[in-house]
C-alpha cells in the first residue's frame, strides 16, 4: 500500500533534480496529493523554499491553495515561507496568483508576517513589492513591533516605509509596552507543538554544559530542545547566518513520564548538552548547514543499548526552520539525529545529500530509533 510519506519521498526525489514532469506524472496517478493537507503543504512550502516559482505554479494549477497553511501549529503561508529564504521572484508570483499579504498568526489578528522577513534580511525591492500589495504598516506583530521596528539598521527601507505612512511601535494607537516572550520556546511551540512547562523535566544545566534542555510534545513524539545556546555567537564566528544555533532532536516511545526515564532514556538530553558545548570547548562553531560529531576515535556508542556513534547535525530541517531573537537576530536550529559510524563514513566520501537519499529510501523515520540498523 502506498502511504503519504511513500509519495512524499517521491516527490522529494522528482523536487531534488527539479523534474517538473515527473512531479506532473506523480500528481496525474495519485490526485491525492493535492486534497492531502500534509502533501499539499509539504509539496508548495517545500517549493516556496526552495524558490522553485515553476513548481509553485505546477502546484497551484493542480488544485493547491496558495494560501495553504504550512501545518495546524505554524499555520503560515507559502508566501511567507518564501520571503523567510528571500525568495523574490516566488514572493512577486504569489502575490500575483491570490496570496494574502496580510494575515493572522494562530489566530492573532492580521498582520504582514512576510514584510518582518524581507525588511530583516534588507530586500528593499521585496519591501517594496509587499507594501505596493496592501502590506499593513500600522499594526503591532506577535514581537510589539511594527515594520518601521524591524528597520533598524536599515535606513533606507526605514525612509521608504515612513514615507508610506508607517510608525514606530510606540506611535501605534493603543501601544501599550509588554514583556517580549522567550523566543526560543515560542518558535518551538509553533512549529513542533506545546512546549511543557519547565517543572515537567528533571533535567537542568549543570556546571560543565549551562544550557538547559526542554521539551515540547508534537504529533507521537516528544521534542528535545535546547534554549539558551544561541545567546552567544559560536566561535569563530560571524558564520555568515549559522553564528546563533540551537539544538534539538525528537523521541518516539520514551516514557511519557520522564520520573521513568533510565539511562537508556536520557543519553539524547546529555548528548544535547555536549553538542551546545561543544562550540566553544573546541574552538569551533558548526558553521553551516551540515555537521558531523562523532563520539571519539573511533566512535563509540552514544548511550546504552544503541549501536549508533555519531550526530549528523542538520540545519533549516523542517519543522525547525529560522527562529528570531528579542532583537531580530536570525538563530538556526540544527537537528540532531544519531548515525552509525559507516554512515559517518558514507557521508564523508559521498555527501550529505546521497547519505539523506538512502534515510529517504530506507524509511527512516525522523525520531531517534536506538536499534535503527546501518542503511549502508
């Protein structure tokens, strides 16, 4: 039987080495796709991503929503995906096609989310395009900004913006000042699900690796997270957006209670901390968006009662893509998922991408598996 995930990696294989004929082939035998709400977002946020504006427009001929919400808990539009990677020429054909340019955020009221993105990363001509469609300039964001509070630092997007009207966050009727929220949590909540209160984890830092490791449950599967790494630059740093990090990784079939959990539970939590230490006990920050940390020469097991030795450090993976901080700082989320050492190998002599085929063409799932067997 052919499930959703079967066709999803199909899809993957034909988006890689952009087949837009054999993505049609795919859509004409399983029409599915495009009434399956987890196809349909996968396929046109995947799309507005990667800047494919071709496949976006496959994709919407075909019957999906341009304005399909990237999952229940981070209901953005492929419109903001796009502005988010700086995609300029899928932002314009979206605001084309339909795309709202204003809308709610897990039912906040309405507001730009794509222009925040497009004056952070200082495209004027996005900034342009986005408020010439109707973009709001005097509401405040989930942050108690408004777009003229984004531009700092950013003159000449801040002179076009006041020059439309635009005002500063405290000139907003109504403004009252609020506590921004921990940002950090708050990205997760959204896009992995409700983050658990801190008195649900036994786990806090310790001397040797400060950075506190939290949890947020997901769709089966429970969210491991740090918070508080991407307060500091990694060494040597500026790393041309992968300076500011945080980790995380996810867990299926772990004790729902973590008073249960034994060291056959909680290697993932340790290794968390070691891999945000890591940065800074070496000298060397990861730096891009792929990293390999091996647990010694040669590697031994992560924990007990797993063979797997290594981390394979993802960046931008999804769910986790850019988080931001108080101050508009971009923060990368790595994903941490545990390999074997002749996979570590595989990826040194073949490359991530041919390494994630074979997870793609083996099935293997996102969470940790500690018996998942080698694919080569």
């Amino acid at each position: 039987m052919t499930t959703e995930q079967d066709l999803l990696i199909w899809f993957g294989g034909f988006r890689r080495t952009n087949d837009l004929e054999g993505i049609a082939r795919l859509l004409d035998d399983h029409p599915e796709m495009v009434t399956s709400p987890q196809c349909a977002s996968t396929m046109i946020h995947s799309a507005a991503r990667d800047g494919n504006t071709a496949l976006v427009a496959l994709l919407v001929g075909r019957g999906v929503d341009v304005n399909m919400p990237d999952d229940p808990q981070t209901p953005d539009r492929p419109i903001g995906t796009a502005s988010r990677c700086n995609r300029l020429d899928t932002v314009r054909w979206l605001l084309e096609h339909g795309s709202d340019v204003n809308y709610g955020w897990d039912g906040d009221f309405d507001t730009c989310v794509p222009l925040s993105a497009a004056i952070y990363l200082g495209n004027f001509e996005m900034v342009r395009l986005l408020v010439e469609a109707g973009a709001y300039l005097n509401v405040l964001d989930r942050t108690n900004r408004t777009p003229l509070g984004w531009a700092g630092g950013q003159p000449e997007i801040a002179a076009y913006l006041r020059s439309k009207g635009a005002l500063e966050p405290h000139e907003v009727p109504g403004y009252v000042p609020r506590p921004l929220p921990d940002p950090i949590p708050e990205h997760i909540d959204r896009a992995v699900g409700p983050v658990r209160p801190n008195s649900w984890l036994p786990i806090v830092p310790d001397d040797a690796n400060p950075v506190p490791v939290r949890a947020a449950d997901g769709d089966g599967v429970v969210c491991l997270f740090t918070a508080g790494m991407s307060a500091r630059p990694q060494p040597p740093g500026p790393g041309d957006g992968y300076d500011r990090a945080e980790l995380a990784c996810f867990l299926a079939g772990w004790p729902d209670d973590p008073a249960d959990w034994t060291d056959a539970h909680l290697w993932p939590v340790h290794w968390l901390r070691r891999l945000a230490a890591y940065p800074w006990q070496t000298g060397v920050g990861y730096g891009g968006p792929v990293a390999v940390v091996a647990n010694g020469d040669p590697p031994a097991p992560l924990g007990p009662g797993t063979a797997l030795t290594c981390w394979l450090l993802l960046a931008d993976k999804a769910p986790l893509e850019r988080a931001y901080l108080a101050d508009g700082t971009e923060v990368v989320f790595y994903t941490a998922v545990p390999i074997h050492t002749a996979e570590r190998n595989y990826e040194r002599a073949h490359g991530t991408e041919a390494l994630l085929e074979r997870f793609a063409d083996a099935g293997v799932p996102d969470h940790i598996d500690p018996a998942r067997p080698s694919v080569v």
